[in-house]
C-alpha cells in the first residue's frame, strides 16, 4: 500500500477513534484486515457530517458550496481521477475492493445536504426519507465488508440497523440538535403529545424537561426499539468472524436508550452515555458468546411495528 494511501486509512481511523467511541470500540473485535474499510467509511461519512455541522458560521450558500465540492472531487475519484484528499484515497480504495454500491454514497450526501435547508420533518415518513441516505445505507455499505452467508436476506435488517442506530443518536442529542436549530422528532409527534419546538427549547435552557417531553422521548425509544428487533436476525446472518463486532454495537448503542430509560426519559437533564466499565464489559461477552447466538433485543418486549 503506497504512503497517501496509508495515510489516508491513518487519517479515517482517527476520526473515528476521536468521534464514535462505541462503534471504534465494536470496529477493534473485527479482523485486523477489516478495520481499517470500516475507519475508511465512518471516516467518509463523518467528514461530511462535519463540512455540514462545524461550518455554521459560514452562510448556506457557502456551506453547500464546501459540501459540493467535496462531494465533486469523490465523483471525480470514482472515475479514476487523481483525488488532493486526505482520507478520500481510503474510502475510494475501499469502495473498489468490495465493489460498493455507488448509489449509496449518492443517498447520504443527498441527505447530508438535506441538512443544509431541512430542520425539522412533518411526519415519521418524511424522517424515515432522509434517514434512508443518513443512516439505511451505512448499513448496506457495511454488508460486504462484514460478509454474510446470505447478503440477500442480511440486507434489510442492516438497514434496519442503520435507522435504529440514528434514531438513537437522534434521541439522545435532541439538546444539541436544537443548538443547531434542528429537530429530528416529527412534528406529528411533538403533537400527539402536546409539545411545542418553545417547549423543547425551553427545557434546553433549563435542562429539564416536562412531563409531556419526557412523554414524547419515551415513545421514540420504543419506536427505536421497533427497528431494533427488526434487525437482530441480522446480527446472526454475518460471517463468523464479523458478529462480536456487530454483536457489540448493537447491545452499546441499545444501551444508550436503557440510559435514556433510566434517567427517566429526560435527554435534557444530561447527555445518556454508557459507562465506560459497562462498554467493556459487553465488548468482553461479545467475545465469549458463541457465533450464531441471537442477540437480546433492548428495552421493554413489545414494541410497535417499525415503518
């Protein structure tokens, strides 16, 4: 491997070892040979995150122009043009290795500019829309590099995965999000329960929320916990070598929503976080536990039916 390229790997794996502990924590249990396509990918999406998200300062137009830009010169690379890029290299490298499905990396930067102008959503559907670029293709990126015995019938439940990992994010950050001045939870669900965008930013101020919000973030965790279970036959579905990782990430990141859970639903008080001796514990299980074991669905055992 030539010295940008290396480099390029390097550059992705910190990112994802300083931004997404849980899953860098998960990406460890995989094959040496695996990780660095998994740091590659979580490299490319969180670098688009970021020219979303840290350039607020800057006005829209010039915030999409950044974001065009890099998404123009990754087009350019995936028809063999010579890419000046720090982490691109990888992702590209990646790409042709396990010959990805371009059309996902064309569905999350649609939806990473959706950020640009959208900061809020009528209804779950409308969610669901931006979430399938933002979150259902990681999933299905992911498929090939993890292996499966049946790619076919593993693909839906990674993209499930990939919406109940989001919407958990989008649970727990909704204080941050609204810094942002967007909100993730659909406006049909701020009113089935009474609550207001001045309420939930109201609570943000105080950092406590009210019993509607406190409500109204509950019956996201069981919508969250919807996806979940449509994913877990997926979990059992990898090659051999690839389900403690996914094993992990999965129990960590429905970990999140028991913490959201115990803290009585209020995301506004602090943000949920899965202790560190906990994180290690289930990384230690995951090990343990032999291939092909089903993994325990998070929270309560009825959930509605994920749309």
């Amino acid at each position: 491997m030539d010295t940008d390229l290396t480099a390029a790997y390097d550059r992705c794996r910190e990112l994802h070892k300083r931004h997404g502990r849980t899953y860098y924590l998960a990406t460890r249990l995989l094959p040496a040979w695996k990780r660095r396509h998994v740091h590659a990918l979580y490299g490319f999406t969180r670098y688009a995150d970021e020219i979303v998200d840290r350039t607020e300062d800057l006005p829209q137009a010039e915030r999409a122009a950044l974001l065009d830009d890099w998404a123009s010169r990754f087009v350019s690379g995936l028809h063999g043009a010579p890419v000046d890029d720090p982490l691109l290299p990888a992702v590209l490298h990646t790409i042709a290795v396990f010959d990805l499905d371009r059309d996902d990396f064309a569905s999350f930067l649609k939806s990473m500019a959706m950020d640009l102008t959208v900061t809020a959503y009528p209804t779950y559907d409308h969610l669901l829309d931006y979430m399938e670029g933002s979150a259902a293709v990681i999933g299905t990126m992911m498929l090939p590099i993890l292996g499966s015995s049946d790619p076919a019938a593993a693909r839906e439940p990674a993209r499930q995965l990939g919406f109940a990992f989001q919407l958990t994010n989008f649970i727990r950050d909704v204080a941050e999000d609204l810094d942002r001045g967007r909100t993730y939870l659909p406006d049909e669900d701020l009113a089935k329960f009474g609550v207001t965008r001045e309420e939930l930013a109201e609570a943000r101020a105080r950092g406590r929320g009210t019993q509607r919000t406190r409500e109204l973030i509950e019956y996201e965790v069981t919508r969250a916990q919807a996806h979940y279970a449509a994913a877990a036959p997926g979990i059992t579905m990898l090659a051999p070598a690839s389900q403690a990782c996914m094993r992990t990430a999965y129990a960590l990141y429905g970990g999140i929503l028991d913490e959201v859970a115990a803290q009585g639903y209020d995301v506004f008080t602090r943000r949920a976080l899965v202790p560190q001796r906990r994180r290690m514990a289930v990384a230690a299980r995951a090990l343990l536990t032999s291939t092909g074991t089903p993994v325990t669905i998070p929270g309560p055992t009825i959930q509605p039916e994920p749309r």
